[in-house]
C-alpha cells in the first residue's frame, strides 16, 4: 500500500491512478494514503449497486467524486452526485452512498478531530 507519514517530510506527491490500481473492484474499499496530526487523505471504493455500511465519523470529512455515479444521504437529505462532485459531510452526521448506479471511486479528506 502507498502510504506515508510524512513525519520527516515538508512536502509529498501521490499518485492517484496508482492508488486507484491497488483496488480490485469487486467489493467496498478503503486505502488511506496519507495520515498527518491534522489530516488524512484516502481513496474510497463503491461498486455499482453496493452497499454503504459507514458509520459516522468524528472528523469532519471532504469526499471529491473522481468518477462513478450514486445518491448520498446526509441525514434526512439526498443529493445525486457525479464525477466532479465536492461534498462535505460534518463530523457525527450520519451518512452513506445508496442507488449506487456505476462504480464509485472518491478521494477522501478528513480532517483532525477537534472535539
């Protein structure tokens, strides 16, 4: 797995299609690449017409839709999101991706928990 601390480092570049290339496709993945005191960086992986099962986190979390196509529901809210998509979920909300219509990949940030 690509993964850094960065403890030793100003500065770190990832590849993402490399990241990307680590997951099968067949099922539900995550792959954290980067984890720093204030922040952490992953890829997330859907398959079409999977399921969801997060739990709320206690980070506030930044998904950006890299490709694929689904619903999100944040609380009592959906939205449809696409590629292009920026979507920000604040920490303790309960959400998670449904109608999973093509394979999902998101690039996702959470940042350091405060509370």
């Amino acid at each position: 797995m690509l993964m850094t601390k960065m403890s030793d480092k100003a500065w770190e570049t990832f590849d993402i299609a490399a990241i990307q290339a680590e997951l099968d496709g067949n099922a539900v993945q995550y792959r954290e690449f980067l984890k720093v005191p204030a922040l952490s960086c992953g890829l997330y992986f859907l398959p079409r017409e999977s399921e969801d099962t997060q739990s709320p986190h206690a980070e506030d979390e930044v998904y950006y839709v890299l490709k694929g196509k689904a619903h999100l529901k944040v609380g009592d809210e959906t939205r449809e999101i696409g590629a292009g998509s920026l979507l920000y979920v604040k920490a303790s909300e309960t959400h998670s991706f449904f109608d999973i219509e093509e394979d999902i990949t998101l690039l996702v940030l959470f940042a350091a928990s405060g509370r």
